[in-house]
C-alpha cells in the first residue's frame, strides 16, 4: 500500500510520513520545501516539486502506484491569508485542485485534507459539531471550505472519496523527540511560550485578557499532532474499505485558556517565563472547542495523548533539543 503524502515535510506531514513508515506502509512524499524541512522526512522517496507544476503531477502519478493521498500542503497563517488572499486561493485551492485533477486522470480515488476549525468562523455554539454553520471569517477558512465544497463535487462527479479532518490546534510534538514545530515565522502558541521559556525569545504576548472567558483569555482545544497522524491512518482504513466519503472535527474536547497553557508550560519547563499582555489579534474567536463525538464513533479514533501536560513535554523536548 504506497501513500502519496503530499507536504510531508512539513510539521504536521513529517510526522505522518513517520508513522505510515512505522506501519509498513509504502511512502512517497511530494513538498516544495516552502516551509518544509528535507530532513524532516525520514523516509520513503522523497520528490522535491510544486503542486503548481502539473507536467510533474500527471509524471509522479504515472510513475507510482498511489493508493490514496494525503494532502497537508497548505499555507496556514490567518493574518497573512487577510493582507494577501492570493497566495492562500493560488496555493490551497488551485494547487488543489490540480492535485485532484491529476488523481482523477489517474483514477486514484482516496484522498485525506486537512481540513480545519477555521472552517466554522465565530461559533455560534461551543462545544463545535460539524453540523455548525460553515461561515468562515478570512480567506484561510474559506479556502479550506471551498477545497471541501469542491471535494463534495468530485465525489459525485467523479467518485473521488474523500475525509475532510478539521484540525483544532495541532500541538505537541513526536514523542521519540525526532520531529517537531518548526514554524517560520512562529505564531503558535505553544511554540511561542516555550521559546521564551528556553530563552530563544525574551518573552511571549497573551493577545487580550478580557475576553468573555473565566480568565479573560481565548481558549482552544489543542490535539497532539500523533493523534491527529493516527485519525489521518484510520481515515484512509475507511476509504479503502470503501467507506464513503465524510467531514470529521479532531479535538479533545476539552478547551484550555492562554493564560491556562502558561502555567502548564511553567510547571514542565521549571522555568519562569515573561509574559506581556498584548492588545486583541484580530479574528480570534474567545472559545473554540471540538465536538469529535463523530470520530470516535465512525473512525474509532480514540486520541492517547489528551492531557494538556503531555502535550507540552513533548514539545517541550524538541524545543530544548533545537535550542541547544
Ligand atoms: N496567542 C497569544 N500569543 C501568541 C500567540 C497566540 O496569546 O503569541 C493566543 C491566540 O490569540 C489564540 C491562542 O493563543 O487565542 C492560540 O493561538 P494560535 O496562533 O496558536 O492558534 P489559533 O487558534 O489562532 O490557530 C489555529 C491554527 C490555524 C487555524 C486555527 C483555526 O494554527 O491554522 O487554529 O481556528 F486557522
């Protein structure tokens, strides 16, 4: 079974390729290095190549066998998707798309996207369900909902099967230390407040305390980046069992504040930490948490890294190993 992952160079795509590597799985990761690290692929065949390109698409189809595809290739930044939407409709949906066109051509019919929160914009109801509206709130979430939107039509157009997974905060990082964030720029979180606590960074900002939360700051459902690799692995299980295609969030579940995931990162880093409090980012919504019943229940998907602390001691590994 040959995965074709493409953006597997990334942080959320490295770990993938490890963990279908580590499953027997055949791998061959497509990524233009963009944002990616080459040394973030631990295996497989690696192609180094743009999903703009579509002479070397209908090449790296005619050339392998594929039996589904994993897609992570997408810019991520919401600030930068509102300053210039081109960039994020160019490469999230037209490369897309070309990668959806060369699959059809070449009858490969499994596809995972990494969908994402975004998707739903301001909720209107928290815990989030996939049932909630789709309305989202800058061209980042649009561009993931119009990908979706257009998955839906392949399926009936052409048979495409498809898993859209809707990320909440992927976080944490590859448990055996080999793999981790590597955001440039960073904006994250976690990240952030673990290089201010390695000394990388002199401080980190919390953006707004008076939020309509128990602290004043947002809270987000951050997902270890290993669970959301095994919801992607039980995902494409569903497709090639000949599963139909389907939209599922990845969260705990459980919301944690900004000020909530300083004081964690205080207590497993043993170090202080220098916190600025910093004026609202434009477009955070105050709660954003997963309902992921419909994982568990339809995928099996049971995450085995829910507790916020876990989570940050394993990005807090690779944090300490890149700062020494
Ligand atoms: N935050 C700070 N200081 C920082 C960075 C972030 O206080 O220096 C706060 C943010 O305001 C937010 C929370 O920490 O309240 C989490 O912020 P992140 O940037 O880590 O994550 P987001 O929730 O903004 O974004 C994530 C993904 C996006 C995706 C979005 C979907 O990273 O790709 O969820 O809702 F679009």
């Amino acid at each position: 079974m040959t995965i074709l992952v493409v953006g597997g160079a990334g942080y959320i795509g490295s770990h993938m390729v490890k963990m279908l590597l580590g499953r027997g799985y055949g791998v061959t990761t497509l990524d233009n290095l963009s944002t990616g690290y080459r040394d973030a692929v631990l295996g497989g065949e690696f192609i180094h190549g743009d999903l703009a390109d579509r002479t070397l698409l209908d090449k790296v189809f005619s050339e392998h066998r594929i039996d589904g595809v994993m897609h992570f290739a997408s810019f991520i930044q919401v600030g930068e998707s509102v300053q210039n939407p081109a960039k994020y409709y160019e490469n999230n949906v037209v490369n897309t798309l070309n990668l959806l066109n060369a699959m059809v051509a070449h009858d490969v019919k499994r596809f995972i996207f990494s969908s994402s929160a975004a998707v739903y914009g301001e909720p209107i109801r928290v815990p989030i369900d996939e049932t909630h509206p789709k309305n989202p709130i800058n061209p980042y979430g649009r561009s993931k909902w119009i990908v979706e939107q257009i998955l839906a039509d392949y399926d009936r157009a052409h048979a495409l099967k498809s898993v859209c997974l809707r990320y909440f905060n992927a976080a944490g990082a590859d448990p055996d230390g080999q793999l981790g964030e590597r955001h440039e720029p960073e904006t994250h979180l976690i990240p952030l407040v673990l290089q201010a606590a390695s000394g990388r960074r002199e401080s980190v900002q919390v953006f707004g305390r008076d939020y309509d939360t128990p602290d004043g700051t947002c809270i987000r459902d951050y997902v270890h980046v290993t669970d959301l690799c095994e919801a992607h692995l039980l995902a494409m299980d569903r497709l090639l069992k000949g599963g139909s295609s389907a939209a599922f969030n990845l969260g705990n579940g459980n919301g944690f504040s900004v000020q909530e995931m300083i004081d964690t990162a205080c207590k497993v880093t043993d170090k202080d930490i220098q916190v600025n409090d910093a004026p609202r980012r434009e477009g955070d919504p105050a709660r954003l948490v997963a309902d992921a019943t419909l994982a568990r229940k339809e995928l099996s998907w049971n995450p085995c890294y829910d507790e916020l602390e876990t989570i940050v001691r394993h990005a807090w590994q690779w944090e300490i190993a890149g700062s020494r």
